[in-house]
C-alpha cells in the first residue's frame, strides 16, 4: 500500500469516526425542520407577512416592552441592524414604539395587540410541533432530549465553554439563548 492510500485510509476512518459523534448535523437539520414548521404554522395562522429575520425581535422582546438597545443587545446585532427590524415589524402591526416613560431618549418597544396575538399563535404551534415530535418518538424522549441539551448548554456556560469567537463577551446575545429556555 503506498503511503498516500495509506493517508486516505486514515482520513476516511477519522472523518467516520467524526461523523458519528457529531452533533452539528442532526442539531442543524433538526433545528431547519422546527423553524421551516413555525413559518408554516404561523403563515397557516394569518402571519404571512412575518419574516425569519423577524425573530430576532420576537424572542428578544419582553411582553412589558424592551428599550431598543436592550433588544439589539439580546439579539447580538447593531442597534441600526434592530430598529429596520422593529420598523418593518412597527409596519406590518406587530409592534409599537414610543419614548420610553423612564428616559425619553430612549425607546421603548413593545408588542401591539396583533403581536400579542402572534406570540399566542406561536405558542399554539410550538405545541403543535411538540406532538408531533412526541408522536415520533414518545414524550418521555422528548422530553429527555430536551432537559439534555439545555443542562449541556448550561454547563458549558458554567465552565465558559459555551462562548464563541465572534460573540459578544457576556448576557443572552453571546450564546442566544437566555436562562429559562
């Protein structure tokens, strides 16, 4: 065997090896199917106009209302980048702003009556897609698979392994997520 075959072989075997560890794939893939069955359970809903980008303000925007740094700070983007968000998404009737009543430079964000209603909707189709994947592979799995990687998730932020290279250095932006997911 010359040494380059033997090189392919080893590669071959380590690239297996990788693969059948790796997460990234079945957490990428599952994460796709969860977000293409959202847009789809909330356009089925009447919340056409929304778009993936929208998000950002969705997750990140308190039900009592978000100054819109705060916002682009949870969301890990520019403060610029936040409020074209929250102008198309003030545009289409998910949310309002106003001068914050604490510090008038500031703005407040908060849901409007039809954002209300779309948390609500969203809420209804990520149960629904919760059965579905419990149909698929019981409640209890689930349900494990769930408690599994979030205690994974916060374990690496205890020890800082959760942090990336060209994330901020600290709250929910740096990893996404916030405490009670």
């Amino acid at each position: 065997m010359s040494p380059r075959s033997s090189s392919k072989l080893r590669a071959d075997s380590a690239r297996r090896q990788a693969r059948s560890r790796s997460l990234l794939h079945p957490l990428r893939d599952l994460a796709a199917d969860f977000r293409d069955r959202m847009r789809a359970g909330l356009r089925d809903r009447g919340h056409a106009a929304l778009q993936p980008a929208h998000s950002g303000v969705i997750v990140n925007l308190r039900t009592e209302g978000t100054r819109l740094t705060e916002l682009a700070e949870r969301a890990g983007i520019s403060k610029q980048a936040m409020g074209k968000l929250v102008a198309e998404m003030e545009d289409i009737g998910y949310v309002r702003c106003a001068p914050d009543p604490v510090d008038a430079r500031a703005k407040l964000v908060t849901f409007s009556r039809s954002g209300l209603g779309l948390l609500a909707d969203a809420g209804t189709v990520v149960d629904d897609i919760w059965e579905l994947y419990a149909g698929l592979i019981g409640e209890r799995r689930l349900s494990t698979l769930r408690s599994s990687l979030l205690t994974l998730l916060a374990k690496l932020d205890e020890h800082g392994e959760g942090e990336r290279a060209d994330a901020p250095e600290s709250g929910p932006a740096r990893t996404g997520r916030t405490r009670k997911e």
